[in-house]
C-alpha cells in the first residue's frame, strides 16, 4: 500500500491518494488476484458501495 500511497507504482500514480475501505487476506497470490477480479466487476463494485 506505501508504494502506491507513494507514486512508486506507474498504473496507480494518478489516483492517488488512497482511502482503504476494504480489507481480506488470502493464503496465496491466485486467489488474491481472483477476489480482486471479482471486486471489479459489476457485481463487485455492488458489493462495495453495500458495505
């Protein structure tokens, strides 16, 4: 997160400053990844602006 917060990472520069609003832990990368699909995705974004 103190990457992004800090402009180290180019796809996510612009949008900075950042405001976590949701946290989940996974035991590995592939399931991470595939929560992280799901949470951009139409029914994703509902999800979130529910919580």
């Amino acid at each position: 997160m103190s990457e992004h917060q800090n402009g180290y990472e180019r796809t996510t520069k612009p949008y900075r400053p950042f405001k976590l609003i949701y946290y989940e832990s996974f035991p590995d990368r592939k399931e991470a990844r595939n929560r992280e699909k799901y949470l951009k995705s139409a029914a994703g974004k509902r999800f979130l602006k529910s919580m």
